[in-house]
C-alpha cells in the first residue's frame, strides 16, 4: 500500500468517528467526500454517497421521500436547491426533519470551489432548552449542573461507540482479507490446539493430502489423517507442543505425494507453556521428483568422472589382450588345449568390451527425452519384442487402466527397462522347479501424480540379500551369468526420470518391481498448424531424410546447401521455421546464419542440429536455440517444432 492510500484510509476513518454529519460536494455539484454518520443520519442508499455521485440525484432523492414536507412539484423544489448550490452563500439554519428530530445545518464554501456542510442532531438540545423553560422555576442550580454533566457523558459515550464500531469495521475487513489470503494459498494452514483438536483450518486438507477430510475445526487430527500419516506426524507434533519448531516431509501414501510439513509451536501468553501447534502442509512432489532427478544426474556425471579414466586403460588392455590371444587362436600347429585357451580368453575379454559399452551407457552424460507416447501401444510392442525371447511354459500379460490418452515419457528407455525386467522375470521363473510361469505388467495412474507401472512374476521371489542389495551395481544372482547392471540401470533411468523404484515380493508367491514414474499426461492431439521451413544441411541423403520428416508432420519445406544459400532464400515472404546444420561448408557456419538472420530482426524461428558431442564447445555457443542432436526420430523433431522458444 503506498503513502496516499494509507493517509486516504486515515482521514476516512477520523472522519467515521465524528458524530455529526459531514459532506463535501465540488464545484460541479458532485460528492466528493462524506463519512458514515452522513448516511445514517438520511438513511441514504449507498450509490448516492459514493464519491462522483450529483448533488442533484440526492436532493431528488430526499425530495420526493418527503424529507422536505409536502411539495406541489417536485421537480422545481429540485431544482431550486440546485440553483441555491451554484450560488452557494454561508449559512446557518435549523431544520425540523419529518420524523420530528432537528437538525442544525452548516454551510461554508471551500476555496477550490464547492463546500462543506455539516450536520448536527440538536433535537435532544431542543428536548432539554424546552424543558428547561417550562420548568426552570422549579430547577435548582445543582440539577442543572447534573444535566449538563450528563449531556457531556452521553456525547463521550457516543463517541466511544462511535470508535469502538470503526475498531471493528476494520477488525472484520482485515480478518476478511487474511482469511481469504489464507484460502487462496496452495497449502493447509491450522492450528491445532494441546489436546490434538483442530481450532482453525483454511480448508485445503484434501486438495494437499487426496481422500482426506475438509471440514477439520472441532475434529481431533487422527480423525482427520489416515493411521499411517497420523503415525508419521505425531512424534513431531508432541514435539512441537512441548516447544520445538520443525520443518519435515513425509510420503502420503494413498495418494503418493510428498508432503512437507512446518510446526512452529503457539506459545500464547505464557512462554514456554505452548498453547497449541501452527501448522503448515504443502504438496513438493514436483519438487522432490525435481530434486531427485537432479541428484541422480550428479552421480552420474560423478562416476563419469571416476570411471573415464579407468575405462579408457581398460579398453586399451582389452584391444591388445583381444589382439594377442586373436594371433595366438591363428598360430599354426596350436595344440587343442591352448587353442582352447585362446578362444575363452577372447569370449572374455569381449565379454568385457560389453560390460564396458554399459558402464558407460549408465555413467556417461545423458538426459531424459520425454515425448507424448500411447503407453498401451508401447506395451503390446513390447510384449510382441519380448515373447521370442521367453520359453513355451512362460506367459506374459498386460493390464493397464486409466491411461487413455499420450503421456510424456523417455519411451525408448523405459522400453528397455521393462524388457531388463522382463528378461530378469524369465530367467528367475526358468530357475524355479517347474520351469513354468506368468509374468504380468500393470500400469495404472495414482492420484494424477505418478504413473506406476510393475512387473511381477511367479517364481520364486527375492532372497533377503536381493531384495537388500538388487540395486547395488554389479550384484548378481545369476553367477558368472550376469553382469549385475540390469536392474541398476532400471533403477537409474528411473531415479533420471525423477521416480523411484521398489523390489519386494508377493504374498503368494513370487518377485514384483514396482517403477514410479511421474504423471505427465500429453497436450491433446491437435496437429500443429503447417509451416514454411527452411531447410539447411549441405549433404543430400540427410536433407533429404529431413525434409520427409517434415513433409509427414504436415509442413512445407524449401531447402538450401549452405549458409549463402539459405540468406538469399530468407526473404521469401512467409518463411515460419529456419532448420540448419551447424557445421556448414563455405565461410559461414549455421551459427553465423543464425546471428546473421537475428542482427536482420528476422521474425522466423531458428532451431539448429548436429552430431557434434554434448561437451563441444561450437555446441555452447548456440545459446538459448533448441539445438536437435543427430541422428533424432520423427518425434524428437515434432517436441521441438511444438515449443515456442523466441528465436
């Protein structure tokens, strides 16, 4: 609020607590301020004492109300009053009012122009001054004093009532404005008093905490929550009413959302004697699925760092130990048993080559690409990917509920994860007795907040260490068999996505993994209005497999070689979209072409590609333009056109 608005709510208030009547009207006969006994005094309506409001409207009102008696024609008694306003003299006058009160009326122009007039209720004056004359010989000078003494505690009286109802006015505007600040805020606020009953609830429980109750006040607070969120949140609370503050979140599991949670204790009049728990619950699941895929791209790039060191000498061992035993194997005249040798030693040692590609596939840098995908056609591709890989006695089934339109998902990783999960299912059926089994996928959405899909099977389950260690890194059930990636890779796409991951197993019989992964769900199917794109990429099989891309999305497609190319085709009138390759042959590159067309204010967008690697510096100098990195898909190239980064 600045310093007019404050010194404007002042004088209104001063003005509210005088007892007489007051209005200001201007030189052009309109109100330009009044206070509240103005209003009461005639019974006004509202719209005639707002600021603006004619001088003429509200005699017209008085007039034809009777507040002037009886009048043949209202309309001139109207505009005689008028007339007196515009040619406004000071004046002094008692007024007998219709209801029998009096009141005395002052007028005194205003230097600006208009005047102020003040109006006072005498009539309890006139009671005593006609009393007084009809029996002062019977009044002594001591009862005369007491009247008067009275007369002035009445009007201290009045003016004490007078504040006291601006006191609360304002009381009642302020607590107005704060419970509905308190309501518009995206948390709960309470109060929750010593015995654990709620006092004061801003009503948004169930839009933080799904399925709970709204209507709080007067309940105890393990009415209001779930047993299990009560068992989480009473330490802290009992805590809190001992006199400790503390900010904490838990995991609301009906609905799966994290929730943090501040308790700052009510010390009330007696410090150290809390008299209740302020409390306040605000949903962070975006942020903790933020933070976690954060984190999780640290360690990545930590171990990159750790392991680019010790695999680039590795793979330099492997290339000569694959070299010699490679001579060794052709060697004339090798006598069985070392050949032999020769070729376990280069089963293993590619073996190792592999074990290197997928250390570097979990560790190497890497985001998250998610596109609008139709998780249950993912799924039935899927299933016809993986049924060659499983045995005859082995059956795979997919359940899926509630996803009816595109979800935004990394679908090539998440294919690959359930097909590892898949495939671990399979071999841990195939070591069970009967060798025969089902696995089932099943994937439904959890309060609009993950999208939870899991793979259980009917083997024979998780060993205790499994079910502690399954996504340590290299940790393995399967002997010499398996590297002990797989499900961390799961578990590190997973984290990348900002989900989480579960291992347990099934009450009758066998082993489920269950992947959280949040709920996205794609913008509708409407197609992008077509565009004019420039395409710019100076070798012809890759424009040419662009411009399909292009032409399948619906839009129309001009194409250049070059940079010099692409300038004189630039001024065409309706070019939308500038695609061009980074690397370009000639003097310009594609980012001097896009320096170039943004120095000209040229209104198209400008999306660049390459196959140059993340960490290439040319790569760093592309700024805020969406960079496409080769080779992508159909997809990849839709997402991008789709946004609306400034060129």
């Amino acid at each position: 609020m600045n310093r007019d608005d404050t010194r404007a709510k002042l004088t209104q208030a001063g003005l509210n607590l005088i007892q007489q009547a007051l209005s200001i009207f201007d030189r052009d006969l309109r109100l330009a301020v009044c206070n509240r006994q103005y209003r009461v005094m005639f019974d006004l309506p509202e719209h005639l004492t707002r600021p603006g409001t004619s001088f003429e409207d509200t005699i017209r009102y008085l007039v034809l109300r009777g507040e002037y008696g009886e009048v043949g024609d209202p309309e001139e008694a109207v505009r005689v009053r008028v007339d007196q306003a515009r040619a406004f003299v000071p004046h002094y006058l008692e007024r007998c009012r219709p209801d029998g009160r009096t009141i005395a009326v002052e007028g005194s122009p205003l230097t600006q122009g208009g005047w102020v007039t003040v109006y006072t209720d005498i009539s309890g004056i006139k009671a005593q001054e006609a009393l007084l004359r009809g029996r002062s010989e019977e009044l002594s000078e001591k009862l005369l004093s007491h009247a008067e003494r009275l007369a002035q505690a009445n009007r201290e009286l009045a003016a004490t009532n007078a504040a006291l109802e601006e006191a609360k006015r304002e009381l009642m505007e302020m607590e107005a404005r704060t419970r509905l600040v308190a309501e518009m805020v995206p948390a709960h606020i309470t109060h929750v008093g010593p015995d654990l009953v709620y006092t004061y609830s801003n009503r948004r429980l169930s839009s933080v905490m799904p399925g709970t109750l709204s209507d709080i006040v007067g309940r105890r607070v393990c009415e209001a929550l779930e047993p299990e969120t009560f068992a989480k949140i009473e330490p802290r609370l009992m805590r809190a009413l001992e006199g400790e503050a503390s900010v904490f979140e838990i995991t609301h599991d009906p609905s799966g959302r994290r929730i943090r949670i501040a308790l700052t204790p009510d010390q009330g009049s007696t410090p150290g004697q809390p008299q209740g728990v302020y409390a306040l619950s605000m949903d962070v699941t975006e942020e903790t699925q933020a933070r976690a895929a954060l984190a999780q791209t640290a360690k990545r790039e930590l171990a990159a760092q750790l392991t680019s060191g010790l695999a680039h000498d590795f793979a330099n061992l492997l290339t000569i130990i694959l070299g010699l035993q490679g001579r060794l194997e052709r060697m004339p005249g090798l006598p069985d048993e070392a050949a032999a040798l020769a070729r376990s030693t280069l089963a293993a040692a590619r073996r190792g080559g592999k074990l290197l590609d997928r250390i570097a596939s979990m560790s190497g840098p890497r985001e998250v690409r998610p596109v609008p995908t139709d998780l249950t056609a993912l799924l039935v591709d899927l299933q016809v990917m993986a049924r060659p890989s499983l045995p005859e006695g082995i059956g795979l089934d997919l359940l899926v509920s509630g996803l009816d339109g595109a979800v935004m998902l990394d679908a090539g990783s998440l294919q690959e994860s359930l097909l590892n999960l898949i495939l671990n299912a399979r071999d841990a059926i195939a070591a069970g007795s009967a060798g025969t089994g089902r696995i089932t996928i099943t994937a439904r959405p959890l309060r609009d907040t993950w999208l939870e899909i899991s793979v259980a099977d009917t083997g024979p389950g998780f060993s205790a260490e499994a079910l502690d260690r399954g996504l340590d890194p290299f940790f393995t059930t399967k002997g010499g068999e398996g590297s002990g990636l797989g499900l961390s890779m799961v578990y590190d796409h997973t984290k990348l996505s900002g989900g989480t991951l579960k291992l347990s197993n099934r009450p009758e019989g066998g082993a489920t993994v269950t992947l959280r992964l949040p709920l996205r769900r794609a913008a509708g199917p409407d197609r992008a209005e077509p565009l004019l794109v420039l395409l710019v990429e100076d070798r012809e099989e890759i424009r040419a497999e662009v411009r399909e891309m292009l032409r399948a999305l619906g839009h129309n497609v001009i194409e250049a070689a070059s940079a010099d190319e692409a300038m004189a085709l630039s001024d065409l009138p309706g070019l939308d979209l500038v695609l061009s390759d980074i690397g370009l042959p000639g003097a310009m590159s594609g980012l001097d072409l896009a320096a170039a067309l943004r120095s000209r204010g040229h209104p198209a967008r400008i999306v660049l590609m390459t196959s140059l690697p993340r960490g290439d510096a040319r790569r760093g100098r592309a700024g805020t333009l969406p960079v496409l990195s080769k080779p992508f898909s159909a997809a990849d190239l839709a997402a991008v056109l789709g946004r609306r980064e400034a060129a």
